[in-house]
C-alpha cells in the first residue's frame, strides 16, 4: 500500500508472501500512478531490505529515495493506520473463502480512498509534518 500525505491511497494486495519482486512490482505501480519521484517509508520488512530491491533502488535514483522506520515502531507509520481502519470495518465478517476476504478488504481501503482528510490525518498521528499540508 502506498498513501501520500495530501490523502491519495495505492493499495495492492497479493494472496502470497510479499517478496523482492512485489515490492518491485508495487514500486513501478505507486510511481506510475502518483507520477511524481517517491520518497518511501519502509519497516524493517525483509523484502525492503533485500539486495534486489536495494539493487532496484539504487538502479533509479531519481524515482525513489527511501528512509526507514525504527525497529517495530508502528505509532510512526501512517499506513498502520489505514490497516487498523480497514481491520476493524471487517471484524465482524463472515467470509466464505479467501477470495471473500480479498474482494472485502479491497472494498474497505476503496471505501478509504474517498477520504482523504481521513489519510492525511494519520500522518499527523504519526507525528509527521510534511510541508504544504493545510
């Protein structure tokens, strides 16, 4: 998931574990559609961290500059708050297979891209400020 501070939400959802090659994937994908080079805040994820998404990294300089968060500091990270909005929308679901949960968990962050002053207020829950935010 990719979320800008002016409120705009990116989510992919894969059905595997998230390896090199997705976050690869993803970060082609957030860049096309935000248009703009991204300034990525990762946790200590191994798929952040591996050589060939490090080697990607450095191979475009000019898309990407990364800055990592502390060791399991989710208070800092803006994204956990989508997550926890999304969880508690579908705790009390019933799905029937996992391509249920799938189709309910892309409903709920569809539902939270139509609100971006939600999203761009979890980057001040974080204590983030980023310039040109109202």
């Amino acid at each position: 998931m990719a979320i800008t501070p002016d409120g705009r939400l990116y989510a992919r959802h894969v059905r595997t574990s998230v390896t090199s090659s997705t976050v690869i994937a993803a970060l082609r994908s957030f860049r096309r559609k935000v248009g703009t080079p991204l300034l990525v805040v990762w946790d200590r994820l191994n798929a952040h961290r591996s050589r060939a998404t490090s080697a990607f990294i450095a191979a475009h300089p000019q898309d990407y500059a990364v800055a990592y968060l502390p060791a399991y500091a989710p208070e800092l990270n803006p994204e956990e708050q989508c997550n926890a909005l999304v969880k508690g929308a579908m705790a009390n679901a019933l799905p029937g297979s996992v391509a249920d949960l799938h189709r309910l968990a892309r409903r709920e962050f569809c539902r939270l891209q139509g609100h971006p002053k939600m999203i761009v207020s979890f980057f001040r829950h974080a204590g983030l400020s980023v310039a040109g935010l109202p």
